[in-house]
C-alpha cells in the first residue's frame, strides 16, 4: 500500500472515532510531534490570539485589506 492511500485510510478512521479520550490523545501526540520537529513554532497565546484579532479587525475598519485580485496579482511575482 502506497503512502497516499495509507494517509486516506488514516483520514478516514480520524473522521469516524467517536471517542473523544482517544481523539484528545492523538491530537496531542500530533501537536507534540509537530513542536519537536519544528521548534520555531509555538501556538499563539490567548492574549497574542486577542492582539492579532483586534488589530485584524482595526486594520478592516481603516480599509486597511486587500482583495482577493490584489492577492493574486501580487502573487504571481514571486
């Protein structure tokens, strides 16, 4: 079995377990996996999580966005 197909099997039962004690303890196994391999990233804070939103929203209100056609164009010269 190919490595594609093992990752859709795996998808699959993640979509159907119902325990969510074992649920909990995949995901944090996941999410320590990930830290150890990448300790540049940590997750955000609740108070960084807040900070990041309420300047998200100030730069919204002070039009301060760009569109979906800006994105686009601005992306095809990287």
């Amino acid at each position: 079995m190919d490595l594609q197909t093992r990752k859709l099997n795996l998808i699959t039962y993640l979509a159907q377990i119902k325990d969510e004690i074992l649920f909990d303890k995949l995901e944090n196994y996941i999410l320590k996996r990930e830290i150890e391999h990448n300790p540049e990233l940590k997750p955000f804070t609740v108070e960084e999580l807040i900070n990041r939103i309420e300047k998200s929203e100030l730069d919204f209100k002070n039009g301060n966005v760009k569109s979906q056609e800006d994105l686009e164009r601005i992306s095809t010269n990287w």
